[in-house]
C-alpha cells in the first residue's frame, strides 16, 4: 500500500480520552477472556483511564439478531437498558469490546435517528419493563479506537518493540479488520471500509510493518449464518482458507484483528483446515499466530504472556514471542493462577503446537 | 460581404469555443474565446487519439488553428466568474474583475473529469498502477512519465467509473468511455505488444458506424477480452500487482484476475461555479441536474431562457469529439440567426 | 517355341493380379451376412443371374448410361472395354484355331504375333488378322478421345477434367502405353515377318524402310509385356480396379446384397466399383461454384487410400445429384455416411432420450412440422387456414417445443443418435395413434419414413396430402395465371421420389413452368442439412445458382416444399419464394367450406 | 483424522491468472469465426436442446475463453446438428460445425 495514501484521513471520529462505560464481549469473554481483562488492566493501570463496568450489562443480543432469531425490538430495549444502565454511573461515552456489539449499537442508534417515533417507543418499553429512562451516548467507541487514539501514549510505555529481535527488522504483520466494524458505517470508523487505519495505525506506531494483501477486506469466515448451521458451515472454513491462502505468500509473522469472532475463527480453523486438508499456511507447519489488538498492546507493556491468555489460542504463539524476545516461563503455561497443573491438551495430527 | 462588428464572447477554448469560433469569424463577427487555463485546446490538447480514426487531440486542435483567423481573440488565464445580461448585451466579468462586452455569449466550458479518488475500492491515487483514462492518454502521447517501469504484460480497463453511478452521484452515462476503453485497449496492444489487455464493462454502447467494426476488431485482431462485470475490489499482492476481483456476470461466477496496470476510464461531469444574472436576478433555469439544460433537447438545442446566451459542445452533456464540433458548428448558425434579427 | 523371356514381367503382373483379387474378394464373402449369403445361393442359378449378365454386356461392355448422359464418353468407354474384351476373346480364339489345343500358356494368345510370325494359312487366318487388328483400331480410337479429353477438357463433354492421384496416374499411363506397344511391337515383326493385317501389314510395309528397324523388335515386346505387368500391378491400388469390381457389383446387386447403413460389404463393393469416371464432378453443386473437392470421384479415391479428410465428409450438401448420375449407381452418400459415423465417437444414445416430447391428446390427423416450424411459422400458418378451409380436425405434435426427427444427427454421422431420437418421436406419434401423420418438412418426412416404424399411421409429406385434397374435391382452389416454378427440394424429390404431386396442386393453381434442371436433376438450395462445413459464402453462391436456374424457366414466384429451401432461396431473392401451402392459401375458393360438408365421402379419401 | 461433520466448500472462482483465456485450439475451432460471438445468446434460445440439457453454445464458448473446458466435449455431444442456430446466429457462426469438430479432436 502506498504510504502517501491519504484517503483514511477522509474517515475520522472523535474519541474522547477518557470516561468509559465499558460493555463485554461475549465471545471473548467465553474463548479468550484474558485479553479483556488485560485490556481493562492496561486501561485503568498503566493508562489511569477511567473506565466503569456495571455488572448487570447484559449480552448485547448480536448473535440473536444475526440469526434472526431475536426482535429487533427486543433488541433494541436490550440496548436502551445498556443506555441507562451507562447514565446511571454517569458516563456518556460507550467502550464497546466487540466488533459485532459496535456494529449493532451504531445501526441502533441510526435507526433510531431516522425513524424517531421507534425511539419514542423503544423509550416507551423500557419504562414499562424496568421503569427505566435513558440518553443516548454521546459517543460510541470501540476498544481498538481507544487503543489506536492511545497508541503513542502506549508506545511510550512499551517494554517490547515489533521488531525481530534476530534480525532488526520489523515485524510483517497483516491485519484483519472486522466487517461489522467499518463496512456498515464507514465514517464511524478510523480510515473507512477500503484502507481501515485503526490496526495499521497500532502496528507502525509500535514499529511493525503492515503487509497489504489481496483478500485484505474479506471476511473471516465467521459469518453468523454460516457458522451457526452445521450445513452451511463449508462456507464458512472456505472463506477462511481464501484469506490465509492470500496471506500465505507474504510469510507474515502474525494477523492482528480487532474482533473476537475473527480472532476465533482465524485461529481455531487454521487447525481445522490443517486437519481436513493436510496444510498450514506458514512454512514451519506451526501456523501464523493470531493476536487481538488489546493482547498485543498488553504483551508490548510486558504482561505475562499467560496472563494474558494466550495459551488459550490454538495457533501456539512461542514462535512469535521469541521473535520479539518477550520473556515467558515454558513451565507456567499449563499451570492455573494459583500454580495447580492444568493438564495438557492432545496434540492435533498436523498442526505443530 | 458586410462587416459585423459584434462581439461575441465564447466562455471555453476547448474544441467546441474554438470550433465555434472559426465559424463565426467566417461569419464576420467579432470573437473573443476566454480560457481560464494557459493555453486554449481543453482536454481534446492533451489526448493521445481520438476515435474512431485515431487522429491525435492536438493535430485536430492545430487543424482549427491554423484555419484561423486574425479576428479571433484568445484570452487565456481568464476565469469567467459571472454573465451578467443588460437590456440587449452582456457584461462578461473575470476572476482578475474585468469586464467585457458582448451582444451574445457562447458557453463551451465542456466538462471536468470525475475524480476517480471518490471510487475508493479502485485504488485510484493508492496503487500507483492505477490511472484514470486522462492519464493514460497522456502517458500515450508521452506527455507524462508512466508510472509503469517495465511494459506491462497484463492490463485492465474498467469501464464506468462515475458514471451511471447513484453513489457517485451521477446517474447518466458518459458515453464515450466505451468506445474509448477500446480505443485505449487497442493502443496498449500497440504500444506493447505482448500485453494482454482485458476491458470490465458492464454495457458497452457501440452506437457508431465504424464502432461496432473496431470493437470488434480490438478482439480478433488485438486479443482484448471484455468481461462483464464491474470490478468491485482492487488489491496489491507481494509483488506490486493488482489483484481485481469481479463477477463475470455472463456466466454468473466469480472472477479473479491480476494485472500489472488498473486503467480507470472517468465519466464526465458538469463544470460549476459560473453565475449567470438576468438584469440584477441570478438564473439557474438553466443550469440543469447535470449539465446546462437548453430550452429543448431538438430544435433549440443551442438556445438558452436567456435570450442571447448560448450553449455548445459538452457542457450540454456526454459528447465526443465528433460530436461537439458538429454541436459548434451547429451553434454558430443559431447565434448568427440571433444576431440578424437583432 | 510358346516361350520368351519377355513374357515374365506380364505373367508377373497377372499372376499379382490374381494374388490380390483374391485378398480383397475372398474376404467380402466371408464377412457377408448370413442373410445375403443365402441370398446369394437362393438366387444362385434364377433369372436374376441372367440379367446380371445382360446387365454387365450393357454396363461394363457397352457402357450404356455414360453413352445415354454423354454420348463421346460413352465412346470413348466403350472402345476400350469393348475393344479389349474382344481383343482377348479373338485372340484366345485365333490361338485355339492354330493350335486346335485349348491348353496353351497364358501368355500365348497375347504375344500370338511373336511366337508365330508370319503367315500360317490355318482356317480362317486373315479373317482372325484383319478382326484383331480392327479391334487394336478401336482401342486407340477410344484411346485417343481420352488424351484429347486430358488435354483439352471440355473438348469431349465433360466439362472439368478429373484430377487423377500419382497412382492413378501411373496406371493411366501403363494403360495408355500398352495398345500403342502392341501396335509397334507386332508391327515392327510384321515388317520382318509380314503377315499383318490392315493396320499392322501398313504400318510394317512402312516401318520396312527403316533401317535396322528389326533390331528393335525384342525391345519393344519387352515393353508390351512390362507395360501389361505394370498396368496388373498397378490395377488392385487403382481406379481400374472397377474393371473387375463391377462386374461382382452388378452380380452382388441383382442377388438383392444392398447397401445400407448396417451393411458394409457392399459399401466395400461400390467403392471399389468407382470407375472415377468423373460425372459426378459435373453435377456438383458445390463444384459448378469451384468450391471444394469432396465429390464421389475424390472422396472415394481418397478414401480408397484412407486419406478422407473431414472436408471430405462434411462439406457436401447430401443432395444426392451425384448418386443419380453415377454410371455404377455407386450410393456415395451412404458410404459418407458410414464414414462419418467411423471418425465421430461413440455417444451413448442415451444422450438423445433426453428429448422429451409433450405428449399431446388424442388425434386421427396429426400434423408436424418439425424443428424448422418454429423458424418458418408462415408455413404452419398456411396449414392453418388450409386445413380450416377444408373443415378438419388436427392438431399439430409440435405444440410444446421443438422436436427433433434425428435426420441431423444421422447425416452429421451420429446414426445411433439420430435413431435414439426417431424412436423418441415414434413413441410418442405412437402414444398419440394418429391415422395420417403429416409433416411439412421433407427432411422429416424422409426419415419418419425411412426409419420409423409406424404399423397404423399413413406418413405424408404436405404435399402429397394437399395434392390428396385437391384431387379429392376437398380443397376448391382458383387458378391465377401467375408463372410458377417448383423447386425439388433434394430430400423430398431424389430421396423420397415426390416429385408430381406438389405440382399436381401448382398446376390447379398456376401456370407451372419448369427449370432446366428439375427432378431428378434439381439442383440443392444451399442450406443442405448435412453440409456441415460449408461456409456461408459457398452457401450464397450454391443458392444463386439454383434460384438464377429455377427463374431461367420465367417464373415470377418460385415454390418449394421445404422449410430449409424456402429460408435459403428466400434469403436474398428478389422474387417470392414460398412454401406451396402458402401459396395455396391465397387461391382458396370462398365457397370452399361450405361445399367441403356437403360432398359425400370421397373414393379415395384421406379422412376415413 | 478428526471428523468435523462438514467439508471446505469447492471455490467456484474463475482464477484468469492461472486459466489459459483462450483454449479452443486453432484448427478444431476456427478462432476467426468464433471471435465474432457477441454472446447475444439467439442460438441457445433456438436450441431444442437448451430446454432439456441446458445446452448453450454461449455458455460453452464464453466458458472456454475464461479457461474452463470441462464441459465443451459433453456439451458437444449433446447437440442435434439441427442447425437452427446458425440460421438465426446474427454473426453467423457455424455451431454445430464446431461442436462436431470438438467431438472428433482431442480435446
């Protein structure tokens, strides 16, 4: 990509500093919770940002109303409570951890800014079921907006650089951008649909090199419809495998996503693809590391890599540790936080764990 | 023969002002043709050919020119900014506060070129490799350095950019883009012989004699294959290539195709920013959707609501160069009619 | 003394000759079917015998068919195999006169002039003298028309001259070496010897003069006998293997052995039957437009030597003017035909049930018109109003998509196909049970009714079942004064043989003029179905020439009966062209319908 | 193995970077004549086959220019050498030609 691009500059948003009420992700609260809970660390501990949690947030219904099988007007009173639920800790921004909650809390909010009187009556429905009233936020803000607005601040504090340690050069990563997160409302995001800048923004700043490859913009292959039904799934690993097969010639050392279902699901079928047909798309057969953007921020400011979680993904990322010269205990990755051995999992037939 | 001394003020000298006024000054009226830019030929100066024979843009410019007469006056650099139309003249007024006289003005300020930037998923000023048709025509007549280092094996033109496009807000279609995709995709063939050109098309309106015949010929003599479909997504692989994805619609399949060179052929668009006032009151009547409207599409196709303001070439809409000299011409004819019933 | 060292290269020739008759005609009896074996022995000793031997004097002697078509090759024919034949039999008579013994050398009666110079006074000498000599006169009469034709083609009838492979060459000129040989070699002995008749005492009493001349006596009966033995050898790789080919043909036919497309002996036969006489040449559509050489006379030769070529199969219209010119009556366009299904692969037939055909309720009359209808619906249309007019009841098979009758498939060499889909149509006009099926295409028509195998159904082209109206009253038309002609469409004239009932109506409604090639001489449209390879531009000039020949006769409409001719002549006509039920609409009586109820049954109807 | 209960769905792309654009060799197909097509479709639309095998010459040929060839020699042996489509073919391209010289060649 032409570095005197300027065409992101066309797509900005404002992102406030500070003052969050922060809204869970389920999926990565399910497969790798460690990256939220680092991020939060990284926040409110080395950032000193205020951010603020209600623990009676709920499920923002995404996967429901991908699957068509929840109202939208259930999901839109599921929304206003989050609303009121941000109001009563007295906060206006909204940091939302997933790709697919930040696509559905913005369609919400246009949809209501077009269509009033279905706000009037989602209001109408909260106060009814909860005796509840709500504002809109002022500003809706994904984690990987927040990282990005704070990535020099990071960048001042990092321990590590992306930058292979052997060799002194920087690291290739290539990134994936959520769908939901910019191909809805392009002018909500960093840099638009065609050039996102939110994670190519991260991995200069941090000192990578971003790679551009052809299948850039496609999906994951995660794809409610497709993944939920066993039938359709087919669909779903094939859109895998065209993204890491157009990746695969430019030998990246890692893909840094901003989504968990993408983390997931360029993750867990990197296996399932080397199970069905015999291949990884790295040269080692160990396959190519997938890394969200808060596991990154928090392994640049030297977290523990296990605590962070990352021994919960499938493509093993010692490769990449080493790489950057991060220090880890082999020892630890099996073992709870309290030390009892965890017990290690099977080994799969291809794939080099 | 009687010897007008009328001015006639022609705003545009690009093929349509200057076609326009060799004809008046046969007439024997008095010309002058403002050009905002540093030399008069509007883009037709700059092109490499123009279809369907292949004459060169600045041969057919010269053509006029040296036909010429002494009474045509070229102003150059001068930006009109408004016509102002008094009881029987105009007041023709620059961007340097001038004012002019004139009994009847000419609007011939043609079209701009779409700012192929807006098609973001093209890649236009992201991928150095893609070139908007106005350039190539350019690097053709090697007026501008390709940006191509070594000659390119594999090219793709896409057709309809900007144009019958809601998202870029034009919806009507540009015309000679069509004609000109296999004009240039001959003249890759020409320039290089050993590149394979491929035209992404999503109509392709062969409306002229001779068009039908080279576009045809572009396929059994030049190889050029025309897929259709629109070209949707536009990437880099390692090498520098361009990665084109589209769905070959004939066939109802996806398609995927790597090229060396993206040419982008840009649809046209109205030139803004010229105010026309009537006795003290601005008038837009005119100034359609698009392009400036005349009073009918058929036989006051030059004439304006403002009685005295005309209109030629392509600021009327789409038109290739045959065309817009026939237009000028045609134009000449309904202002000297004004002008003797005057 | 019966023996010479020259008589070895003739002996060797005849002796080869024998060898490879017997490789080629041994087997064909073999692979004879079991039916036309007994065939053979059933008609064995039966008239049928005897008129093949009529047949073979009038055929392969006299040449009675060339003599009929064109009178100086018949000639020219006739003297060689004539002259010969006899040539042979007087000299074998001559030598058992002198011998009184029927046993003596193959060679002996041939050279007779070398081993017995001179005269001898045996019973009836100079008779046998003066009758060999006359018949040496004939060869080199007959002889002689051929060189002249060879060199100044068009000078003896045939228009264009054969373009003879270097084999044949070879043959041709052995052939052509052996009379003059034999002429100079018995002449050269004559003037030594004397003894010679009117044609060789002269030519000796003249050659006596010059001297030494009777040093060339061996030689020159050296090179009698190898030109003999060269001609033999060359014979079995040539065209003059139809000497004695024809001969088996014409016994083999008359036997009732025929050609068809199961059978292959016979296809065997007549190729080899082929005299390469070149009349087909002149009759060639495609030739008379200098287009392309894939007429009998070559594609047999080449196919002779294995050498086809798919021009050869593909680019030739199918309209069979060859095969009724065609002296042997060689079925050129069956053994095409069977060639054609050779080089192509085999495809299931599965592949052509495929085609599924609407069934439709039941009918007594059914009309169809094929997969043209659609492309000519005027034709339909014209049925329409015709049909009407004459108060019945039909319906059309047609009614819900094209059908195939599988005469494409069967003449682009795709047989099995092609029948896979008759069987299809069949089944269904069966299911319908229709008493008279009438089609308006004669491609149809001539393959329902060739192939098909409908027991309780009466198949008629529209034509014959108009003329049937007409003839029966059914159908009241007026008579304008126009000038019509008709023109044969090859598929309904030479190979279904209607020709006089599309007149028969053109005559109640028109004044019909004919062409000079009409019939059985008609000439092709153009748009041939089986001219697979045949570009456009053949196409437009084949369909000029025919429509310059049928508007010679004056015509101002020219008619046919065939969609595919109406559409090819129709295309750049500057007269109307049109089908003859769309002609005959426009002379229907007003008071037709009315009349139609009223009649009583007719004598010979169509609608029982 | 492990058994997932689904397999990777075939990709139905026309890849033109590893696909030869044009196949049809000269001398089975006469390239000249067959580079008049406008794919207008006529000869499908004729066809009787198009209605029970799906025949179509369009597709075939357009296929072919993109480089999938798997069908030609089905589709060729499919055809009823009817000739419909060359007498409504606004190019005049002579189809069934083509098909037979496909079944006879090699390819």
């Amino acid at each position: 990509m032409n570095k005197e691009s300027k065409v992101w500059k066309n797509y900005q948003k404002e992102i406030p500093e500070d003052h969050y009420f922060y809204v869970r992700s389920c999926i990565r609260q399910t497969f790798f919770p460690g990256a939220e809970a680092s991020l939060l660390r990284l926040l409110r501990n080395d950032l000193n940002r205020d951010v603020f949690e209600d623990a009676r947030h709920t499920c923002c219904t995404g996967i429901g109303y991908h699957a068509d099988i929840i109202p939208l007007e259930t999901i839109m009173t599921v929304m206003a409570r989050q609303f009121s639920l941000m109001n009563e800790g007295g906060y206006s921004n909204m940091l939302v951890s997933c790709v697919t909650s930040f696509g559905l809390y913005c369609e919400v909010l246009d949809m209501w800014e077009h269509s009033p009187e279905l706000e009037a009556k989602i209001r109408e429905q909260l106060f009814q079921s909860t005796g509840r009233e709500f504002d809109k936020p002022k500003h809706v803000v994904h984690g990987s907006d927040l990282v990005y607005r704070l990535r020099d601040e990071i960048k001042r504090k990092n321990v590590y650089q992306l930058i292979n340690k052997e060799t002194n050069q920087p690291l290739r990563v290539v990134e994936h951008v959520g769908c939901h997160y910019a191909k809805i409302f392009p002018h909500k995001s960093v840099g638009g649909a065609e050039f996102p800048e939110v994670l190519s923004g991260m991995i200069e700043a941090w000192g990578g090199e971003v790679i551009d490859y052809p299948e850039r913009r496609h999906c994951c292959g995660f794809g409610f419809r497709h993944y939920l039904l066993q039938e359709n799934r087919g669909y779903s690993i094939a859109q895998t495998r065209t993204k890491l097969r157009s990746m695969e010639p430019y030998q990246p050392d890692f893909i840094l996503t901003n989504c968990p279902g993408c983390t997931m699901f360029l993750d867990r079928w990197q296996y399932t693809l080397a199970e069905m047909e015999g291949v990884t798309y790295d040269q080692k057969g160990r396959g190519i590391p997938v890394l969200s953007y808060e596991e990154l921020a928090a392994l640049l400011m030297g977290f523990d890599p296990w605590e962070i979680g990352l021994h919960m993904h499938q493509v093993q990322v010692e490769q990449l540790l080493d790489k950057i010269g991060i220090r880890y205990d082999p020892d630890m990755k099996y073992r709870a936080k309290n030390g009892d051995y965890m017990g290690k999992p099977a080994a799969p037939d291809v794939l080099i764990v | 023969m009687k010897k007008h001394n009328t001015q006639i003020i022609i705003i545009g000298g690009g093929l349509a002002g200057l076609e326009a006024a060799k004809w008046l000054v046969q007439y024997h009226y008095k010309v002058v043709v403002m050009e905002q830019e540093k030399i008069a030929g509007g883009h037709v100066v700059n092109w490499h050919s123009l279809y369907p024979g292949g004459i060169r843009g600045d041969e057919l410019i010269n053509n006029i020119f040296l036909t010429k007469d002494s009474m045509v006056q070229i102003l150059t650099n001068q930006r009109v900014t408004k016509v102002e139309k008094r009881d029987n003249f105009f007041w023709v007024h620059t961007s340097q506060g001038e004012r002019l006289f004139a009994e009847a003005v000419l609007l011939t300020t043609g079209f701009k070129l779409f700012n192929a930037a807006l098609k973001e998923e093209l890649g236009y000023g992201i991928f150095p490799n893609v070139v908007t048709s106005a350039e190539v025509e350019q690097i053709l007549a090697s007026r501008m350095k390709p940006p191509w280092q070594l000659p390119p094996r594999k090219v793709a033109i896409i057709h309809c950019v900007g144009s019958r496009d809601m998202k870029a807000g034009n919806m009507y279609c540009s015309k000679v883009c069509c004609m000109a995709g296999v004009k240039t995709a001959i003249h890759f063939n020409q320039q290089y012989p050993m590149c394979k050109v491929y035209n992404f098309y999503m109509d392709l309106r062969m409306h002229g004699n001779s068009y039908e015949a080279l576009y045809l010929k572009a396929q059994t003599e030049y190889g050029v294959q025309f897929i259709r479909g629109r070209v949707s997504e536009l990437s880099a692989d390692q090498y520098g290539r361009l990665v084109l994805k589209s769905e070959d619609t004939l066939l109802g399949k996806p398609l995927k195709l790597t090229v060396d060179v993206v040419v982008l052929m840009v649809g046209m668009e109205q030139r803004k920013g010229l105010v026309v006032s009537d006795r003290g009151k601005e008038l837009a009547a005119f100034d359609g959707q698009h392009f400036y409207e005349p009073l009918n599409a058929y036989d006051d196709a030059h004439k304006t609501c403002l009685p005295g303001l005309f209109l030629g070439g392509a600021c009327k809409g789409p038109m290739s160069a045959t065309e817009v000299i026939v237009d000028a011409r045609a134009a000449v004819q309904v202002i000297d009619q004004y002008l003797q019933n005057n | 003394m019966q023996f010479d060292w020259f008589v070895i290269p003739f002996v060797v020739g005849l002796v080869f000759l024998i060898g490879q008759l017997g490789r080629i005609y041994v087997p064909w009896f073999i692979k004879l079917s079991r039916e036309e074996k007994e065939m053979i022995r059933r008609h064995w000793w039966s008239r049928r015998t005897l008129g093949a031997v009529k047949e073979i004097i009038q055929e392969c002697l006299l040449h009675r068919r060339i003599f009929r078509i064109n009178p100086p090759l018949g000639f020219m024919h006739l003297s060689f195999a004539l002259g010969w034949f006899l040539l042979i039999i007087t000299g074998k008579l001559e030598a058992l006169f002198y011998t009184h013994d029927a046993l003596n050398p193959l060679w002996y009666p041939l050279f007779f002039k070398y081993f017995e110079p001179g005269r001898h006074a045996f019973f009836g000498e100079s008779v046998f003298i003066q009758l060999m000599d006359f018949w040496l006169l004939v060869i080199l009469g007959g002889q002689s028309i051929a060189v002249v034709k060879r060199l100044w083609p068009g000078k003896v009838g045939a228009k264009k001259k054969v373009q003879h492979a270097v084999y044949n060459r070879v043959a041709l000129m052995s052939l052509w070496a052996i009379f003059p040989l034999r002429l100079l070699a018995e002449s050269v002995t004559v003037s030594y010897y004397g003894g010679g008749g009117f044609l060789t005492g002269t030519l000796g009493t003249l050659l006596a003069e010059v001297p030494g001349i009777e040093r060339s006596q061996p030689v020159l009966w050296w090179a009698y006998s190898i030109a003999l033995g060269c001609f033999f050898v060359a014979m079995p790789f040539s065209r003059y293997m139809h000497i004695p080919t024809e001969v088996l043909l014409i016994l083999f036919r008359r036997w009732g052995i025929k050609n068809n497309l199961v059978a292959h002996t016979m296809s065997e036969v007549e190729l080899l039957s082929c005299s390469a006489c070149g009349m087909c040449l002149e009759v060639c559509p495609l030739n008379e437009q200098e287009l392309v050489a894939s007429q009998p006379v070559y594609f047999l030769e080449r196919l002779r030597m294995g050498w086809t070529k798919p021009s050869d199969l593909w680019k030739c219209l199918n309209c069979g003017r060859c095969e009724a010119v065609c002296p042997v009556l060689v079925k050129a366009n069956t053994i095409r035909l069977k060639e054609k299904q050779k080089v192509l692969p085999a495809i299931t037939p599965a592949e052509g049930e495929r085609v599924k055909i609407p069934a439709i309720g039941q009918g007594r009359l059914l009309l169809y018109s094929g997969c043209m209808g659609k492309l000519v619906p005027s034709v339909r249309q014209a049925m329409d109003v015709v049909l009407r007019h004459a108060g019945l009841d039909y319906q059309w098979l047609d009614d819900r998509g094209n059908i195939c009758c599988g005469r494409p498939l069967l003449l682009s060499g795709q047989v099995d196909r092609g029948m896979a889909v008759l069987k299809q149509l069949e089944n269904t006009i069966r299911e319908i049970g229709p008493d008279i099926l009438v089609t308006t295409c004669p491609i149809c028509y001539n393959m329902i009714n060739k192939y098909a195998a409908l027991p309780f159904t009466e198949v008629l082209h529209h034509t014959e079942f108009l003329a049937g109206l007409i003839h029966d009253n059914r159908l009241k038309v007026e008579a304008h004064k126009e000038k019509l002609v008709f023109h044969d469409p090859c598929e309904l004239g030479r190979q279904s043989g209607i020709y006089e009932q599309p007149r028969e109506i053109l005559r109640c409604i028109g004044r019909l003029v004919e062409p000079q090639d009409n019939k059985a001489m008609s000439r092709c449209c153009g748009g041939a179905l089986s001219g697979l390879m045949v570009d456009m531009s053949e196409k437009v000039a084949l369909s000029e020439a025919t429509r310059n020949s049928l508007l010679s006769s004056g015509a101002q409409k020219i008619i046919t009966a065939c969609p595919l001719c109406r559409k090819t002549l129709g295309r750049q006509a500057n007269v109307p062209v049109l089908d003859v039920a769309e002609e005959l609409i426009r002379h229907l009586s007003l008071s037709n319908q009315e009349t139609a109820k009223e009649k009583s049954p007719p004598e010979r109807a169509f609608i029982s | 193995m492990v058994k997932f209960g689904f397999s990777v769905k075939d990709n139905r792309e026309i890849n033109l970077d590893e696909k030869e654009p044009f196949v049809i060799e000269a001398g089975v197909v006469d390239v000249a004549e067959v580079d008049r097509c406008i794919f207008c479709g006529a000869c499908s639309a004729v066809c009787p086959q198009l209605f029970s095998t799906g025949l179509s010459f369009r597709k075939q040929l357009l296929s072919a220019r993109r480089g999938l060839t798997s069908e030609l020699k089905i589709a060729a042996g499919e055809c009823l050498m009817c000739n419909k489509c060359q007498l409504v073919c606004p190019r005049d391209i002579n189809i069934r030609a083509i098909w037979l010289n496909l079944l006879t060649s090699n390819i």
